[in-house]
C-alpha cells in the first residue's frame, strides 16, 4: 500500500501538470499530415521507420501498415525524416494549409540495405522488428510474420520462447503457456486483435477444475498471425492485469500488405517416438478494393490453417505425495502414494481461420471487422499402470532399506486405459472504428471472446489385482518395482493375466466455457502543452466476464458382478514400451474401447441417484466478473529527445461465485469400520449436494509513469514506475467444500479430507519499476540492458494442511467420524501469501556481421539472458504449518535465469540456424511439509533449421526439434534421503520438412 501511495504522489502531479499545460493550445487553425511510408516504389508499407517532424521537434513511427499521422500542425513548409535501422535517413518536404490534412507517401529508398528489406530472410525479420521496438515509448519485444517462419516452431506458444525474458511450459512435447521474466503465466494477459481471450480447460480426473485464468496458446496457430508483441509496461490505457507482460496477437491485414498478397504453406512432421509424419497445410491471401466511389479503401485479408499431429510419449509420476513410514528397524523414509508410469498415444488436429474486413474512406475515418476461430481436437489415449502403496501401513510395511526403498504388502497394481476425444474452440470477434475531427481521435469497438472446452464423452477402465507384496525404490530420476503374489491366492498372483479384474468403469463428460464480452471507448486529443507537442488521451470499458464449469455426466461403477467378472485374461493384451519395470499386459485398444463402451449403460445405471448427482456438480461452478475501468493519460515531449508518459486507471470489480458442498464416503474393500452404522459392513454413500453463493466487489486505482530518452539515434533509455493487480484463478476462489471421507484398508483409520474453494481471496498487487537502454551502434547491432523490479503483495499459494494444522484454518481436527461431527484429517485451499520482491536485469545482443568479407557477411547472432531473483513470505499460516522459522524461499513458479542463443548463417538464397532455450529450475508448489515442495527442474532444448529460398516467391524448409531430447522434470524435494520424482514427461525428437510459396 505504501508504495501505492507512493507511486501516485508522482503520477498524480505529473497528471495534473500536463493537464494545466495544455491550457495554452494553439489558437489557429491547425492541419495534419497524413503520411504513408512504402518499400522504394512497392506498395509494400514499411513498418517501424521512425517519422520526424524537423521543425517542431516531433516523432512518432509507422503502424503495420506504414501509416503515420501528425496532427495540430500549423500553416506552413515543414521537412519529414524517415529513419529505419540499416539504411541512411529520408527526408520529404511537405505543405500544410490551415485545417487542412495532406496526404503524402513517402518511398524509402535508403542507401544500405533495402535490399535486405524485401528479402524473406533473417536479417530482414529481425531488422523489422528491431525498429518497431526502437520506436515504441514503452519496453516491447516484436516478433514478426517473416520471423516467425524462421524458427521451427509449432503455435504461439512456441513461436514466443525466444523473445528476451519469454520461456514457455509445454505439454505432450508442444509449447502451451509461456512465461514472461520468469514469471507464472497467470501473470499474462492474451488478446488477438485487442480482444482478450479466454481460458479454456483440459484434463481427464474428477480433480481437475479447468477455472484458471492462463491462456493456453497451444490452440492458437501461428500462420494466422501478422505478429506478436510482448509489452512488459504497462500504460494507463491498458488493462490492469498486466503484471508479467501484455501478449498481443495481430492477423494480417491487407492495409499491412499493400494490397494483394499471397501466401501457402505444406509441410509434414515426423516424430521420433509416434513414428508418424504429421501434415500441416495454411494459406492466406490479402487484397484492396475500390469501394462506394473510393480507390483502394476496402481490404479483405483471409488465412486458414490445418494440422493433424500425431502424439505419443512418456510419462511417469509419483501421485499423492509422500508420508513417513518406518519399519521399526531401517531408516525412516518417505513414500510416495502412488507409483504411477505412463504412456500416450493420440491425435492433436488444430484448425484455424482469420478473416478481416477494413474500410477506410477516408483519411479521417475508418472501420473494421476482424474474426478468428480456432479448434483444437485432442483424441487422447492415456494407457496408466499405477502401484497404489498408500494402503500399505503399519505392519504391512515389511522392510525399508537404504535410500527410498522398501518392500510393502497390501500393494494394488491397477491397469487402467482412458479414452477421451476434447475438443477447444476459441472464438474472437472486433468490431469498431476510428474517427478524427480536428485535434480528436475517437476509437470505439465492441468485441467477443469465447473460449469453449468440450469432453463429450470420457471413460476410463480399471484391471486391478489386490494385496500383492512389492519390492520398490524411488529417487529423482525415477522408480524401480516387482510384485509377487501376496495374500489371497491365486487370484492375486500378479503375473498372471487372470488375477487383473475389471473392477472399475468412470465416465465423463465435460463442458467448460469462457466468455467475454466488452465495450471501449477512447478520446485522444492532440495538445499543445506551452510549446511542447503532446497528447491527451482518457476513456472508458466495461467488461462482463462468465466462467462456466458443468459435468455433464458423471458415473462410476465399482462392481465385479455389474461388470461381468471380466478380466485380462478375457482380452486380447500387449505392451506398448518396456521404458517401465512392469509395463506389460495392456487390453489391446481398439478391443478395449468396445469393451468399455459397450459397458458405459452399466456404470451409468448402477450408481445410487445422490452419489450421481454429487458426481455430477461437485465442481461445478458459475463465476461473474464485472469489471468498470476508466483512465486519464497526458503524453509530452519535455524536448524532442525526451518523453513523459504518465497516467492513472482505476478499476471496479464486481464478482460472483456459485459452487456446492459434496461430501462422499468411500470405503475399500478391506474396510472395517462403518460410523454410521457400526457393525454392518461399510457401504459408499454421498450425502446431498448443498448450494453455495458468494460475492465481492473491490476497486483498484492503478497509476502509471513512463519516460523514454533518446539522446541521440543510437541510443534509447526507459524507465517506468507501474502498478498492477492479478484478480484469483476462478477455480480458486469460487465457493465450495468437496469432502472426501472412508477408511483405507483394515488397519487404517477412518479419514476426512476437504478442498476448499477460498471466496475471501485478495487481488494480488504488484509495484513494477523498470530502467532498460538500447544501442544501436550500427546498423546491423542492437545490445540492450535491463533491470526490473517487482514489489509483490497477496500472492497466491496452494496449500495442504495435515493433522493438526487444519485449525490453523479454523477446522477442527478429525476424530474418526463422518459428516459434520468428524472434523477433518486434510486440507487443501489457495490462500493469499504475504509479500514477496522480484529483481531481475535482462540483457540482449542482436548482431548481423555485414561487414565482414564474405562469405562470413552472412552469419548472425541473437542472445538473450534474463537473471532474478525473487523471495517470498508465505504469511503466517504458512509459516506455523512448515514449522520453519526465517526459511527463505522464492516466489512460486519464478524462474532465477533463463535464456536464448541463436547462431547462423545466411545469404541471399540459404539460411542455417541452431538455437538453444534454456530455463533454470523453479520452485512450482509449495506445501505446508516441506518435504513435499514440488520443484520443475532446469530444462534445455536445442533446435535447428534450415532454409532454401528456391526464388524470390518459393522456398523450402528443414527444422529438426528438442535435439538435445529435453524431458519435463518435476520433482518432490523429499526429506534427508533426498528429491523424489513428482513427473518426468519424454517427448522425444520432431523433424519437418515444409515448402512455402508467397507472391
């Protein structure tokens, strides 16, 4: 709050003086200039040049298009400077009459390298958007059209992990939420067009919620997009939620190509483990039209996009966490609950169209309409053999040894086979416009966005043998396990195919939806402020946002007899990898999907109603989300070298939640103990859904100071003081109490356990400050400087508390009861920490060495590192639960260092690359036992590429990724024996070879 207050006691002034000089505007009557700035004598605009008015000191640069505007100028001659990194200057003279707008183009025709312009090639990518960078008054990384098809990317997500701070978190081997700075993803806000756009959700189990708030990118294809802007500042006229970096997506437009344009692309993609080649076809075409009298006014811009991936990996995990165990002899050690490998095989086909219309009839008006539509179908396969040794107590805990080791009876090894086919649909929609009258810009849109996660319908089977003795070891490598018959007989003897009985069939389906739609209006006056050119700018949004989670269907069928006694031995098996020990004797798929849907009448007829309708609405949940922002923004230029941008936002949010309480009693077959009616056997049961609501408001004031400083062309310095919120993950904060209560096995005693939603979330606040410079000491070399710091409050912290420490919430403590009067054994909530501080510098060297002889003319260079650090204080019931006094530890999910280095060699007809990411570990959960931290351990990739332009319109491509076979590690930090695996996901290898055609 402090520094809040403190933030606006600069802001405010700064405002107010701004405002009080723009009193003395000019009393004539003032003209502009409306300009236009093309590639030599092309119709092609050229975007990012830099545009000086000389004789009053002014400068702003050309938008996609290659327009530029001055407005407020007075009667008379003036001189126009074009500048544009790697080529001299170009200057136009130009006339203005009084309340006159001239239109002028203007032919860059500099002398170095306009060459390099018109070519498809590196040098000519990483000049445009360099400028574009140069010239933007707040801290931005660009990656362009021509860049993007560079890299061997895959979507979005991808197509940002080599941008100066960015990293990107991937899932089943393609790059789906990116990170700015080292920071979560939540901390991003994602718009296409301006439109910002919704979360989807994903996922298979009962647990998950599909309510956060981080965009997954990996729906969004990349030959959609003109370009991708990162901006890491945030200004008065931007949503409040930027803390990590504002991500903008721009499709094409025929404005941005001068006219008609056309493009394709055919490529096929291999993947070493899927064994598969995977096509991926996208075209697009530009082109103006003479519309209602006018020439070239209408521009229609269309792209479409298709890919069909074929995906297989591996993937094993350690479920449950860890508890403390002992034989009585050995060493104590952890154990996780469950052992659990993996592997998937499925289809991930994405589909994608743009399609914008803009009218321009004349050079004060102009109107758009801009669509995308994305969908991604995911037909997963997940074939899962999970070792459950959480049954595994007390004395059935045999022997323990050395490391994490140890040979338990009491262990169920369950075959299980998912079959789920999702479908996201993500669905933008802008309509709007721009209007000039004199000294004002009015901008107005309207726009839509849809996010839709469909599960029609999921199911899953489960072979299980019961009680078998199990020799195991765990580290953070992964795990070693053997079973051999246990207690029971035959019928547990678990190498043989009879002994696995289908003892379970869960069916699911899904509907999860996004939807947000808004209303924004912006007035921008040009000023005079006592001789100093600037701009005054303030407006107004409302948002209306609805998260929707609805389980459509939802059954679960535990019976022997109602499944028919089936086992392995029934069924046609086979063993899809030997990565795993034990990883054998699998129904065969396609028998298995008949089987189990033939099956699906059974499960959905044998549950009890109340249990179904719990099952069905235990994670349900609507959300609203109002959000009123209205802002005040004054820009001048203090000199025509420096820059004042200041302003303040304020927003006014107003949310509701509803969800329900669900309690079920489950027991396992050894149970003994029945609370509810001691001496019969124990029965599963659920008690009736209860409706929960709940709601709050909360207003943000959110200022904003920005200078940029330019003292000569080659040098550029920011600086920034900004404040920003991060509104709770819905799934966090929406109300709800799902308890889950029963007895593990004979021995064990009877347990409640609960999640809990958490409406009393606070926003997390930031207070951001930021200093970078820039050099451009020649034309072909760019090297910049950062550093950034981030005063963080109210961050968000998922938390499990155990025995005792659920008073820390206000729960009582479990006593072996079931329902109310039994009080709670496990906790689980999103609670708001305390503080928590972020320094970080960021560093980048572009360099393209021209000026060598050749052939070493062609080779280049693109590095780029980020280095934080962070620490946090968790709060005090953090604190209390870990029992750790003064323990230091970093902000969830913040990465301390992470990087990007790109080297090749180009010319005009061929391009080499070899580009390697690199992000350090980072501390992902933290749980209230330490031993049970989840960290995500440092991860390398390395990629090349290759072009072949064959002319000037065609080419062809080679992309060989992850050849350094990165794997996703997560890991338990575990107790003095050391880390446990928590995930380790393999991907393996991917090559395309593609062909481009562009006229």
């Amino acid at each position: 709050m402090r520094s809040l207050l403190s933030t606006l006691r600069i802001s405010i002034p700064v405002c107010c003086f701004i405002l009080s000089l723009g009193a003395a505007s000019n009393a004539a009557e003032p003209g502009s200039i409306a300009g236009n700035v093309t590639i030599g004598d092309s119709d092609l605009p050229l975007e990012g040049a830099v545009v000086r008015l000389v004789e009053l000191g002014r400068a702003t640069s050309t938008a996609n298009d290659g327009r530029f505007r001055f407005n407020g100028v007075a009667p008379g001659n003036y001189t126009l400077v074009v500048d544009y990194l790697g080529s001299e200057p170009v200057e136009s003279a130009v006339s203005v009459g009084e309340n006159q707008t001239v239109a002028t183009t203007i032919a860059f025709t500099g002398d170095m390298a306009i060459e390099s312009i018109t070519v498809y090639g590196d040098v000519a990518g990483s000049l445009a958007a360099r400028n574009k960078e140069r010239a933007a008054d707040t801290l931005k990384t660009v990656v362009g059209a021509d860049a993007i098809g560079q890299f061997a990317d895959q979507n979005v997500a991808e197509s940002l992990q080599r941008l100066v701070g960015l990293s990107i978190q991937r899932d089943e081997g393609e790059g789906r939420f990116v990170s700015v700075r080292g920071l979560s993803p939540d901390f991003n806000n994602v718009t296409v067009n301006g439109v910002q756009v919704g979360a989807g959700g994903d996922g298979f189990d009962f647990s998950d919620l599909g309510g956060s708030r981080t965009v997954s990118l990996d729906v969004i294809p990349s030959d959609l997009l003109e370009s991708i802007e990162v901006t890491k500042t945030r200004t008065a006229d931007m949503d409040g939620d930027i803390i990590g970096g504002s991500i903008e997506l721009k499709s094409l437009s025929a404005f941005d190509r001068g006219g008609f344009s056309a493009n394709f692309r055919l490529e096929g993609s291999h993947n070493e483990i899927a064994g598969e080649t995977s096509p991926k076809i996208s075209a697009g075409v530009t082109q103006l039209f003479d519309f209602a009298g006018g020439v070239d006014n209408f521009g229609v811009a269309l792209a479409v996009n298709y890919f069909d991936r074929d995906v297989e990996l591996t993937d094993i995990r350690s479920d449950n966490g860890l508890r403390e165990v002992s034989d009585g002899v050995g060493e104590d050690i952890l154990v996780p609950g469950e052992l659990d490998p993996r592997y998937e095989v499925g289809t991930r086909e994405r589909s994608g169209v743009t399609l914008n219309l803009d009218f321009r009839p004349s050079d004060n008006a102009e109107y758009y309409l801009r669509g995308t539509y994305t969908r991604l179908n995911d037909d997963d396969i997940r074939i899962q053999q999970n070792w459950d040794l959480d049954d595994a107590r007390g004395g059935e805990l045999l022997s323990t040894g050395p490391g994490v080791q140890g040979v338990f009876e009491d262990v169920d090894i369950e075959k299980r086979v998912f079959f789920q086919d999702k479908e996201n649909e993500v669905t933008t929609l802008s309509l709007g416009g721009t209007n000039r009258i004199g000294l004002w810009t009015i901008d107005y849109s309207g726009t839509l966005s849809e996010n839709k996660y469909r599960l029609p319908e999921g199911f899953r089977g489960q072979f299980r043998v019961r009680d078998s003795i199990t020799t195991w070891t765990a580290d953070d490598e992964g795990y070693s396990a053997s079973s051999i018959q246990g207690e029971g007989g035959g019928d547990r003897d678990p190498t043989l195919l009879e002994s696995y009985q289908l003892d379970q069939l869960l069916v699911i389906g899904d509907r999860r939806d996004d939807t947000i739609e808004s209303l924004k209006l912006d007035f921008t006056r040009d000023m005079d402020f006592g001789g100093k050119p600037g701009l005054l700018k303030f407006g107004v949004k409302l948002s209306n946002r609805e998260k929707k989670s609805d389980r459509t269907r939802a059954s679960e069928s535990n019976s022997f007899d109602a499944l028919g006694n089936i086992t392995l031995a029934d069924v046609a098996v086979f063993s899809p990898t030997d990565d795993y020990d034990g990883f054998e004797f699998f129904p065969e798929l396609d028998a298995a999907r008949s089987l189990l849907r033939s099956l699906i009448p059974v499960a959905e007829g044998s549950g009890d109603p109340i249990t179904t309708q719990a099952n069905r609405t235990r994670r349900d949940f609507i959300v609203d989300e109002d959000v009123l922002s209205a802002y005040l923004m004054g820009k001048v230029d203090l000199t025509d070298r420096l820059r004042l941008t200041a302003g303040v936002r304020v927003e006014q949010t107003d949310w509701r939640g509803s969800g329900f309480e669900v309690e079920r009693v489950n027991f396992d077959s050894d149970s003994t103990i029945n609370p509810i009616n001691p001496g019969e056997p124990p029965d599963d049961f659920t008690l009736a859904p209860i409706s929960l609501v709940a709601e709050d408001d909360y207003t943000d004031v959110l200022p904003s100071l920005h200078l940029r400083y330019e003292p000569s062309h080659s040098v550029v310095i920011r600086a920034s003081a900004t404040q920003a919120i991060q509104r709770p993950a819905f799934n966090d904060a929406f109300p709800r109490r799902d308890i889950l209560s029963g007895q593990d096995g004979e021995d064990g005693p009877f347990e409640r356990e609960v999640d809990l939603g958490n409406p009393d979330l606070d926003p997390l606040e930031a207070t951001m400050l930021d200093a970078s410079v820039a050099w451009y000491p020649s034309e072909f070399t760019v090297l910049t400087a950062g550093v950034f710091y981030k005063d963080i409050d109210n961050f968000f912290i998922d938390a499990r508390f155990e025995g005792d420490d659920v008073t820390l919430l206000g729960l009582p403590v479990g006593n072996g009861n079931a329902s109310a009067a039994g009080g709670f054994d496990e906790a689980t909530i999103v609670l708001n920490g305390d503080s928590a501080e972020v320094l970080g510098i960021e560093l980048s060297y572009i360099q393209n060495f021209v000026f060598l002889p050749a052939p070493l003319d062609g080779l280049f260079v693109e590095a780029n590192a980020t280095f934080s650090e962070s620490e946090a204080n968790f709060g005090a019931l953090i604190e209390a639960a870990r029992d750790i006094e003064g323990e230091d530890l970093p902000l969830p999910d913040q990465a301390d260092t992470v990087g990007n280095l790109s080297v090749g060699w180009e010319n005009a007809w061929f391009t080499f690359r070899s580009s390697w990411t690199y992000r350090d570990e980072l501390l992902r959960e933290i749980s209230t036992s330490p031993e049970e931290d989840i960290v995500r351990k440092r991860h390398v990739t390395w990629d090349i590429g290759l072009n072949y332009r064959i002319n000037d319109n065609y080419e062809l491509y080679f992309d060989a990724i992850n050849l350094s076979e990165a794997k996703d590690r997560d890991t338990l930090r575990g107790g003095s024996l050391g880390p446990v695996f928590e995930q380790i996901e393999a991907y393996g290898r991917t090559f395309q070879l593609g062909f481009t055609a562009s006229y």
